[in-house]
C-alpha cells in the first residue's frame, strides 16, 4: 500500500482532504500529538506538535469525507 508521512506543519497547512482519503495517527499519548517533542529531544523535523490549528485541520478532513484512522 503506497503512503505518505505527513508532519505536523502539513497538517497545519491544511488542504488535507484534497491529498488524502485517509489519515493514519500513530499510538501516542494526546499530550504529545497536541504539543509535540521538545526541540533538543528529539530532531528538529520531530519538534512540535499539532496545536489547536492542527487538531482543527483534522477535524476538517473528517468533515469533508476523509477518514480518520487512531491507532489504540
């Protein structure tokens, strides 16, 4: 099955439902989804989190027919 990783500034970005039909989020405490990693812990492409304007950008998707896979 072809994939793509999205990071948390593509979700920011928006326009999801337009480049996918499904978004799969890994096994990850709610905590870190919304805030991320510290910067220093771990790379900086790693660093952050969805925040508000993400977790809104994902309700977007689902609201526009994508589907929304949580892994656990």
């Amino acid at each position: 099955v072809p994939f793509t990783s999205v990071r948390d500034e593509d979700v920011r970005a928006g326009g999801l439902a337009a480049k996918f039909d499904v978004l799969v989020v890994p096994d990850m405490a709610r905590n870190t989804l919304f805030h991320g990693h510290r910067a220093g812990d771990v790379p900086p492409e790693y660093a952050g989190g969805l925040g508000l304007e993400g977790a809104l950008e994902l309700r977007r998707f689902v609201e526009q027919g994508g589907s929304l896979v949580a892994l656990d």
